[in-house]
C-alpha cells in the first residue's frame, strides 16, 4: 500500500519483461524502439501497468512513480510516446536534480524534435559525464541528427571506448558504420 514501492516493483516489471528482446542475434544490443516487441513479456507488463495504476491512484506522487510511467510510455501503444516522456522527465529533474536524469530529459527533447535544445542541454553535462558512456553516445546520435558527421563519428569513438559490454560496442560500431 506504498505508492513509491508499488512504483518500483512496477517498473522493475515492465522493464524486466523486456529482457528477451534487449540484445540481437548477432550479439549487439537492440534500441529499444528497434526492439522485436513479440519477445516481451506483455503479461508483467500488464502487471507493472496495474501497479502503476494502483501507486497513481493513491495521489502521493514520487520519483519511482513517474519512473515507471515513463517505462509505461516506452511499451504501452505502438511506439514510443516521447512528448509524454518528456514532460515526465522534466517533473523528474525536479525530483531527481541529476546528470543522469538531466541526460535522458535531453535524449527525449531530441526525440520531440527539439534537438538543438537537446544539444544545449548536454553542453551542460560534457564536464559532469565526461566518462560516461551513455552521454557520448546521445551525444553522437544528436550531432548526427545535426548532420554533423565527423563530430558525431568522435563522440561514437568515445563512446565505444567507454563501453562496459561487447554488445553495446557492437550496437555503437553498427551506429557509427552508418555515418560512413
């Protein structure tokens, strides 16, 4: 009966029932809006959205609510609902005044289409997350979208060079590759 703990497992649910469909057959890690949505679990997602439902209902709104209602936007539908996700990334900078978060609130401004915002945005967090893998390759995929290739090929180096896992390195070879 804990909004923020329902919150929780709910997003621990709804991210889990993903497990399947996060690294492709040949190895690399799959972005989520590529991932084969017939391999998720659909019945924790179900349950995650109930809980999420259920820590809602209660009106006592926290950090693991909004969390797992940003996960909720990511697999409820047919795709991804990023004006949504944005929205709930900027009430989350509120909780949560983080690189991290702060980070991902950008990736969703590029993804509403406000990608030189976005960029701005991690200007801000290039000292903060200098040697932090997912900041290097947001970062490349916005210079990309910018049509700035060479520095988007730089920023894919980085972060290959930072990557914690084979698959996340083949994933950003593959995303580099394109740019040549």
């Amino acid at each position: 009966a804990e909004p923020e703990i329902e919150a929780c497992v709910a997003l621990l649910l709804i991210t889990h029932a993903r497990r399947r469909a996060r690294v492709g057959e040949d190895g690399a890690t799959v972005a989520l809006m590529h991932q084969d949505r017939a391999l998720w679990a659909h019945n924790e997602i179900a349950e995650g959205l109930a809980l999420l439902d259920r820590a809602v209902s209660r009106a006592t709104p926290g950090p693991y609510q909004i969390k797992a209602a940003i996960a909720a936007c990511h697999v409820d539908g047919d795709g991804a609902d990023w004006a949504q996700i944005a929205a709930l990334y900027d009430t989350l900078l509120r909780f949560e005044p983080t690189p991290i978060v702060a980070l991902n609130r950008a990736v969703a401004y590029a993804e509403v289409g406000r990608c030189n915002v976005a960029l701005g945005m991690l200007e801000a967090l290039r000292e903060e997350l200098a040697d932090y893998q997912p900041f290097h390759a947001a970062h490349a995929d916005m210079l990309a979208r910018g049509g700035d290739a060479s520095g988007a090929r730089r920023a894919y180096d980085k972060a290959t060079e930072l990557a914690a896992s084979e698959a996340d390195v083949a994933f950003l070879r593959r995303r580099r590759a394109v740019l040549d």
